[in-house]
C-alpha cells in the first residue's frame, strides 16, 4: 500500500524544518523526509543525501532536461530546488512522506498527489518575528536576511491556498497542532 504525503510550507525562518523534524520523529506516524535536490551551498553541518542532494547548475539543468523531477523552482538567483521522482517512488512504497518545502513547490506537489496529500502553511506570528528568527539563526548575511523578509511577504499572501495553516508563536504548540491535524489527515 502507498504511503500519504504531508507538505510543509512557510517562509524561510518559520520553522518549518523543525516541525518536519518532530513529525518524523513520531514512528507510529510513519514518515520519511523526502530529501530536496538544491544548486544552493552546503551549509557545514549538512549531509549531502541526507539534508539535500547538493547539485552544481549544470548537475540540476541535466536532470530538468531529464525530467527527473516531479518539481522545481528557481527560489533565488541561481539557487533551484525540487523534488526527485526516484526518491518518492523509493519512498512512498512503505512510508508516508514529508515534504520541507518552498511555497511554489507545495503548490506543485499538492496538485501533482491530489488526494493523497495535505498541505500545510507554517506561519510566524509575524513579519518582525520572522526578521528577528532570521538574524538570531546567525545563518544568513543581512542582505540575504532582507531578500528572505521580502520574499516571505510575497509568501505569506499563499496561505489561503494550502489546506490548513499553522500559527507558530509557541513551538510546543505548533508540534502538537501539526500531529493532530495529520493525524486526522491519515484516518
């Protein structure tokens, strides 16, 4: 029997890799993470094939042309991500699955899995929350703080095209939301 898909969405800093993190982490859930292919560098304590298939631009237009992918985007300037096929269908043989991913990809994904999937938009309480998780993460310069800031109002205007939305003020919270509602999501 194949798996349910549940697809996290937010803007950068929301917590959405957190939360994907902990639902995981449930084994009687069942979930695998589907790992993202990304043209984007690799941060020091990431795994390649375990945190994203790191890509250099050739690698990732090869396999567009290939049509390897059941989705992709172009999320900054010469920065891609998307979805391997080959690693759903690997997947989703015996696993629900869980998908990390921008909100142009889990617009994608949800269309492309339809009633097998759930779409879930992680939102921050607010833009001046999101700013100051952004900069307290020490993982970004300021400029690539303020383009993830403008991006994520562009993205904040999307959740009324998800499923259901997530508020995450309180991480506790939010975990406990996010398993009740897949946990309804899967009966």
């Amino acid at each position: 029997m194949a798996g349910k898909v549940v697809i996290l969405s937010a803007p950068s800093g929301s917590g959405k890799t957190t939360l994907a993190r902990h639902l995981i982490s449930v084994q009687k859930l069942n979930f695998k993470f589907s790992v993202s292919a990304t043209t984007r560098k690799k941060r020091d304590h990431e795994i390649n094939g375990k945190d994203y298939f790191f890509f250099s631009t050739e690698e990732f237009k090869n396999s567009i042309e290939n049509q390897d992918f059941i989705e992709y985007e172009k999320v900054y300037e010469n920065i891609y991500y998307g979805t391997l096929m080959s690693e759903v269908n690997n997947l989703i043989v015996n696993h629900n699955i869980v998908f990390d991913v921008d909100v142009l990809g889990a617009l994608s994904l949800r269309n492309y899995f339809k009633s097998l999937a759930i779409s879930i938009f992680i939102k921050p309480p607010s833009i001046d929350v999101l700013e100051k998780r952004l900069i307290d993460r020490k993982k970004n310069d300021p400029s690539e703080i303020k383009e993830r800031v403008r991006k994520a109002e562009i993205e904040m205007k999307k959740e009324v095209d998800f499923d259901t939305v997530i508020i995450n003020e309180d991480l506790d919270v939010a975990k406990q939301e996010l398993i009740d509602k897949v946990e309804k999501f899967l009966k």
